[in-house]
C-alpha cells in the first residue's frame, strides 16, 4: 500500500493517539484522498518535509503566570 505524508488542517485524537493542526503525518493513500478532499488535511512536498524536521512545536510560554497565580 502507498504512503503519503500530509499536513493536518485539524486535530485529531483516537483511543491511543492525538495528532495536532499542523503536523505532518504519514498516511496510506485513500486515507491521505480522503483528508484532502474533506478539506481536514494537505499534500506535503518532499521540500516541506525537509523544513519540518524539527517536529511540533510546543507551547511553553505562559508557564510563569500560571506558577503566580497558583501561589
């Protein structure tokens, strides 16, 4: 079966995964057809993949007010 990497448009979660707006995933094709044309996903260029190698990113600012508010 062909693999296709695609870029989530939306979040996703199921019983042992979640996947964020955003990243890129590797999918089979009818799957990767499907995401598309639902508008819930994009095709990924072999380019882009090479820029997304740093992986999700994550959200660390804010940490410090939440730590003032708590005591």
């Amino acid at each position: 079966m062909t693999q296709v990497k695609i870029r989530l448009k939306t979040h996703r979660a199921g019983v042992r995964f979640s996947q964020a707006a955003g990243e890129i995933i590797t999918v089979d094709k009818e799957t990767a057809k499907r995401m598309i044309d639902s508008d819930q996903a994009e095709k990924v260029t072999k380019a882009q993949t090479r820029r997304n190698t740093a992986g999700p990113e994550t959200a660390t600012a804010g940490a410090r007010e939440t730590r003032d508010l708590i005591g």
